[in-house]
C-alpha cells in the first residue's frame, strides 16, 4: 500500500514544460502564418475598406463649411457693404 514516491522539483518542471507547449501550439495557430498569407490577409481587408468608404453617402468634413469665398465662416455674409 506504498504509494509512488514523486519528487516535486520534476512534477513542477513536468507541468512547466507541459504549460510551455500548450501556449506555443496556440502561438503557432495564431501567428504562424506564411508572408503570402499575411500580405493576401493584408489586401483582402485594404481592398474591402476601399470599397465601403467609396460607396459612403457623406464624406467627413472638419470644420465648418466653406463660403462662396473659399474661407471659412458664416455662410450668410457677402461681401458687398450693408446698405441698411
């Protein structure tokens, strides 16, 4: 009725190395990607952005919009003098 004896230097080891091999086969699954694939991957989601923001309805415009002047500011002002 003796039990194994089990040194627990090599069973933390054991489990370190076990750990250790599971995160690489996930990085292998995640990163592990050849250059062509990386590049198709990359075009493939550069192409599909292009084609999105070329079918938008409205373009983003900072500021305010431009007068008839091509200056920036109140679009209810000319420039002709108040004749009130």
């Amino acid at each position: 009725m003796t039990g194994d004896i089990v040194n627990l230097r090599q069973a933390r080891k054991a489990r370190a190395r076990r750990e250790k091999e599971t995160r690489a086969a996930e990085n292998r699954v995640q990163f592990g990607r050849s250059k062509s694939e990386k590049n198709l991957t990359r075009t493939t989601v550069e192409k599909s952005a292009a084609h999105v923001d070329a079918h938008k309805r409205e373009h983003p415009q900072a500021g305010p919009k431009p007068r008839g002047d091509g200056t920036a500011g109140d679009a209810g002002k000319t420039d002709e003098p108040d004749r009130s």
